[in-house]
C-alpha cells in the first residue's frame, strides 16, 4: 500500500470537500449534495483540478464510511425497536421491493434489454440507500420525527432482503431457475446468525461493559466501541454477509446498554468524518460522458426510481395502519437507489451475464435520485398539506377508520395468543443455540478431543461433552409453561388451553430430536431414539426444578441486558430499601429544570425524590449541593419510589420540541432603523416598544447627534434617532 498517496488523498478530497460544503451551507443547500459535487470535482472526468491518485484508496476510505454511519444507525434503532415496528417495516418494504422490481423488469425490456439484464436492472432500482437517507435526514434535522423510525425500519428490512435477492438473482443467473433449496438455506442462514449474534451480544456486552463502568472514560469508550464494531463486520464477512450488516447489528446491541448515548456522542466525529469519504466516493462516479450518451435511459430510470419508490413506498406504509401523513413523509424518503444497487450490477458484472453500459446508467441514476433525495423530503409535507386540503371526504373517512379498525384489531389481541408468540420466539431461539452448540461441537470440540484420546472412548467423551453444553438449552427448551402463564392461557378456556398444551408436546418432540441426532451419529439412530428419551425423562425427573431456577435466571439477565435502558431511568432493578429505587436519567435540552440550582427547581417538594449524584462528562458530583446547576447532558442519579420517578422522567428527559418557525442564525442580523416624526416609537422606551415581543429583536444603542446612547429599560425616543437593532431581518424591515 502506497501509505503517502493514501494520506495525500484523503487531504486532497477533504480540503476540496470543505470548500464545497461551506459553499453549499452558504446557498443554503444539503451538505450531502456538496459532497457529491465535490467529489466529481475530485474524480479524473473533471479536467481543470487535480485528481485522486488512486481510486481504490477513497473506496478504503468509503467503506469506513459505510461501517460508521450504520453502527451510528445501529445505535439508534436498537433490536427492540426494530422487532416493534417490524410487522410494518417487512410488510412495506415487501410492497417496495415487488412493485419496483416489477417496474424495473418492465422498463429494462422497454429499453431493450434481455431478460436477465432486465430482471437484474429491477433488483438494482429495489432497494433504497441507508446511508443516503440517514445523512439527508440528519442534516434536515428530521431524525427524531416518527415518520422518520419507520423509513429506517423498512430500509433495514430491505437491507435483510437484498441478501436473498442477491442468491435468488444468482441462481437465475447460472442456472436460469430458481434453486429453491439455495434460497431457503440461504434465508434460514441469515436468521440463524442474527438470533445467534444478538443473543450472544445482549447477554454477554452489557454484563462485561458494567463491570468496566469505572475504567471507561471517553477515549476507552470510543476504542472499545469501535472495536466490537470492527470486529463484528469482519466477524459478518467471515460468515459470508456485509460489512455494513454487521457493523449495524454491533450497534443495535450495544443501543440496549445504558453506555448508548456515550457511545452515539464519541462516535458522532469519526462518522462524520468517513462518511463525508463515503458520498465523495459516490460523487466520483459521475462520468459526463456517459450522462451525455445515454441521457434518455437515465432520467427515464430517474423518474422511476422517483415516482415508484413514492407510490410503493407511501401505499406501503397505508396498508400497514401509518397515517396519511407519515405515509407521504415515508414514501418520499425513499427516492433513491444506493449502494445495493451497485453491490447487485458488481454481481451481473462477475456472473458475466450483465451488459457494460448497464453499470454506468445505473450509476448515474443513483447520483441523480441522491441529488435530488433531500429536495423530495423537503416535498413531503407541502405535497401531504395540499393531498388532506384536496382528498375526498369519504376517502379521508376510510383512511382514518382503518387507523382506528387496526388499533381496535390490535387491543382485543386474546391472552393466550400472547402466551403463544412468546413461547414460540424461545422455541425458536433456544433451537437456533443448540444447532449452533452442534455445529461447534463438530467442528472444534470433537476434532480437539480426537487429537487426545482417540477410538471409541474419544467418541464417547465428544458425545458427553456435547450434550453436557446441550443440557441446560435442552431443558429450557422442554420447560413446560408456568403455572401463571397456563393460567392465562387456560382463562379463554379450551381455544387458549390446547394450543399451549400441543406447544408443550411440540418443543419435548424437539429437545427429543436433538438429542437423537448428536447420539446417532455416534451410535445407530435406533440406539439414539432410546438413549435420548431415557435421558431426557431421567434429566427432566431428577433436574428439572434445580436447571429450571438456573435456566430462569439466565432468561431474566437476558431480558434486563436487553431493556437495560428502561430499567435504569425507572430504577426497577435497583432496589435500595422497600419501594426506593435508584434511577439514572439523562436530563434533555428541553428540560424546565436546565441551567437551575437545585435549590430552585424543588425536585423533592415537587416530586418527592433526591437528587444523589450528577455526571457530567467525566466527572461525577457526589451529594451535589443546592447551588449545583443542572445541564444538558447531566446523568443524574435519582431516588425516589416507582410512581415518583415515573412522573419526573418526562420532565427531566425532555427534548427541545420541532419549530417550523425557529430562526437560523443567518436570519439574525444587526441592522439601523431611523425614527421620523410620524414613527410611533417615539416617546417609548425600549420595554413598552415591544420589540423583543411583535419583532423578535432587541436596541442595542441609540446614535442621537454626535453620541452613541447605550440601550437602558429608560431610554425614551426622539425622532431623528438611529435604533441599532439586533434580531429578525425580515421583521426589521417590516419595522423600517
């Protein structure tokens, strides 16, 4: 590697980055789409600046890009919120992904491409980039909306999806069918990882991570973090997936932590700075003369892109219950294809089966829908406002009817179909961590033990090793349903009763078949089917109260990792004496209580608690006294009883609320305004004028004659004064 060109590179396209972007932010466009101009500026098809010495050394840098931006996704969209939301999001993203598919197919024959070109340039125009959007909606401040957690739901879910397009659109590819048996292992591969791996993670980080607590200042903070997040893209490759899926399953799992937040902010620069790298990268891809050659395909491809991915996108998120509004918003988010679009031309590229002009106009409508990505969520709302003003009232009646049928539908949901879901996701994930012991046990223990002690007497040790590490996953697996949760079930009578009964029989058929398989291929299957369920009854007889206590705890320490979060701001699990608890709660911008002493905000009149501790970076206050203030960002440690803390922390966790109306600071400006004889501002004083009020603005001085008059409550008007006034331009001018 040429270490002095890479450094020289990456100088080259920030410094150019810059410029651009300080241009852009001062037009007042999207920092996104400086970048994009800046990397064309950078790439060889611009003639009049230097170039990149070598491009393979900005797509390093771009895959770093690609890593930081979806482990920050990760961080926000925690394994929790993703399962929440994921009836809508698989539904939605399902409706995309076949609509525009089927659109790109019908398209591509149009342009005259064959069948296999056109059923690829359909898998190329599915799928929306995560990266563009979370920057586009980062920089519009938008992130925070609702509308906004269910965009980034759907493109996770394509995401998911694009791994079996990618199998599918091979097998097409070399064998011109589909292999069904490829494309169900290749399904049941992903979910078997991604149980796997955020079981594991949800158990075992926030557990370690806790017992670091005092070493992990800022900087070990930041070294810890992304080196999980490293190692878990590699750890994603390595079992045949992205770097980006991996990256973002890290950073689900450590979204669950209480260390989130600390982690999100010392991440925040180094995705900023690699993710700049990343859509330079995509400006680089800008070649003219293919725009100037093909230009009719491209904007053709454009406006499908555009105005499928709207009419997809937006009944997508109607079917699933979302609201009109939220809807729109959605589908205009997701005008653009992305980096899945050339991970699939890459793929034609390999199989030899895709035509050379494809990849480039494939290229080209990508920098264009990304261009014109942050203009269309800018739309949005515009577009919703003029659709509710001009929408039938009839149809506007069924829209909200089915927004309400869904929320009916949903609250009469039966207490043993609850029961059920909830022993069916343990089936599965307890299922999933015995195939997963299997398959370890064949590949390292059983080899390992081989080299020590071979013959019969090493297989019989690699089976009892086996199914010593099977045992307890094996009982949790058969554990029938407690007596709370039968009764629940047995309350709707035989329909909740028998279900639940037949899921008893079902999971013991399972931990039978397990057991079966580990001892036949020892042994003969005959030999297995007797030994398993002589030990499984013998194991379930004599241990199954002491491992289902053992078992229990081990789930219980899952579910509290994984809501970890909740649990320290309501203090559940930290029980000091009777009904005290111990919270830890994040005090937001939008906090009453911000920038008060203590003594002044009356926490313990109002609410009842004591404040025990405030950290504040690195620094902890112990016992803080009245005349500590609080900040943004503080971490106070709260005592207080559960419907105590329940009430103060919304008020402490308050975020500054979205204003449409709010000012920038190019919209503050100082400013004279001349009094005439007529203006009534005179004989007022700055207080009874009301400019702070009707103008958002404030005298700074007065220039009467010769003198400059500092503003005082006092001073009254004369005509011929020169106010000095700094505020609102546009309600000055009114003013003047």
């Amino acid at each position: 590697m040429n270490v002095e060109g890479l450094i020289t590179d990456l100088a080259f396209i920030l410094l150019l980055g810059a410029v651009v972007t300080i241009l852009f932010k001062w037009i007042r466009q999207p920092v996104v789409l400086g970048y994009i101009v800046a990397g064309f500026l950078a790439s060889p098809h611009f003639k009049y600046l230097p170039s990149v010495t070598t491009e393979a050394n900005i797509d390093f840098w771009a895959q770093l890009g690609i890593i930081a931006l979806l482990f920050s996704l990760g961080l926000e969209f925690s394994f929790k919120k993703l399962v929440n939301s994921g009836g809508s999001a698989v539904v939605t993203a399902l409706i995309i992904v076949t609509g525009m598919m089927g659109a790109g197919f019908a398209i591509g024959h149009l342009l005259g491409f064959n069948y296999i070109n056109s059923l690829f340039l359909g898998g190329m125009l599915s799928m929306s980039s995560t990266t563009i959007i979370i920057k586009a909606l980062n920089d519009l401040g938008l992130r925070q909306q609702k509308f906004a957690t269910q965009v980034l739901a759907v493109l996770i879910v394509e995401d998911l999806f694009a791994v079996v397009m990618m199998v599918i659109l091979s097998s097409i590819a070399i064998n011109n069918s589909v292999e069904g048996t490829e494309m169900l292992l290749s399904i049941g591969k992903l979910i078997f990882f991604l149980v796997i791996w955020f079981t594991v993670g949800v158990y075992v980080l926030p557990t370690v991570l806790n017992k670091w607590r005092r070493f992990l200042n800022q900087e070990t903070l930041l070294i810890v973090s992304m080196g999980l997040c490293l190692g878990m893209s590699v750890f994603s490759v390595y079992c045949g997936f992205s770097l980006a899926l991996g990256a973002f399953v890290m950073g689900s799992v450590l979204a669950g932590t209480s260390y989130a937040e600390r982690i999100e902010s010392v991440v925040t620069p180094v995705r900023d700075l690699f993710g700049a790298v990343f859509f330079i990268s995509v400006g680089m891809m800008v070649q003219p003369d293919i725009l100037m050659r093909y230009w009719g395909p491209i904007l053709l491809l454009s406006a499908v892109v555009i105005a499928g991915m709207i009419i997809s996108g937006t009944f997508g998120m109607l079917v699933t219950g979302q609201t009109l509004k939220v809807a729109i918003q959605s589908g205009f988010s997701l005008t653009q294809i992305g980096e899945f679009a050339f991970i699939i031309a890459t793929l034609g590229m390999s199989l030899g089966v895709l035509e050379k002009t494809l990849y480039p106009i494939v290229v080209a409508v990508s920098v264009i829908t990304t261009f014109t990505t942050p203009y269309f969520i800018k739309m949005s709302v515009p577009v919703y406002d003029y659709i509710e003003r001009h929408l039938p009232e009839r149809l506007n009646f069924l829209i909200d009817r089915y927004q309400k049928a869904a929320g009916v539908e949903s609250a009469r949901g039966h207490a043993w179909a609850a029961v059920l879901r909830r022993y069916t996701w343990r089936t599965a994930v307890y299922s999933i961590i015995l195939i997963a012991v299997i398959t370890l046990s064949q590949r390292l223990i059983e080899p390992w033990i081989a080299d020590f002690i071979r013959g019969s007497v090493g297989r019989i040790v690699s089976l009892a090793a086996t199914l010593l590490i099977m045992a307890p996953f094996l009982l949790a697996l058969m554990m029938p349903l407690s007596k709370k949760d039968f009764r629940t079930a047995s309350s709707e009578g035989s329909a909740g009763s028998i279900p639940c009964i037949v899921l008893t029989i079902f999971r013991f058929a399972i931990a039978l078949a397990f057991v079966i398989y580990v001892i036949s291929r020892t042994y003969s299957a005959r030999a297995g089917l007797i030994a398993a369920a002589a030990a499984l009854v013998m194991v379930a007889f004599f241990f199954s109260h002491r491992l289902r206590r053992r078992m229990t705890g081990i789930e219980t320490k899952f579910l509290d990792n994984l809501n970890e979060r909740e649990l320290r701001k309501s203090g559940k699990n930290n029980k000091i004496v009777s009904d005290l608890h111990q919270a830890f709660m994040t005090v937001g911008a939008g906090c009453e209580y911000v920038g008060q002493k203590l003594m002044d905000s009356n926490l313990r009149r109002r609410y009842g608690v004591n404040v025990v501790s405030i950290y504040r970076d690195s620094h902890v206050i112990p016992i803080p006294g009245g005349n500590n203030r609080l900040f943004p960002g503080d971490v106070i440690g709260v005592i207080g009883t559960d419907d105590q803390l329940r009430s103060l922390l919304p008020a402490i966790e308050a975020d500054l609320k979205p204003d449409s109306k709010a000012l920038s600071l190019d919209d503050v400006k100082l400013t004279s305004v001349i009094l005439s004889d007529a203006s009534p501002l005179v004989g007022r004083t700055p207080l009874s004028a009301g400019l702070r009020e009707n103008f958002d603005s404030i005298v700074v001085a007065v220039h009467r004659g010769d003198e400059f008059i500092d503003s005082n409550p006092d001073l009254v008007f004369r005509p011929g004064d020169i106010l000095w006034l700094v505020g609102n331009l546009k309600k000055l001018n009114t003013l003047k």
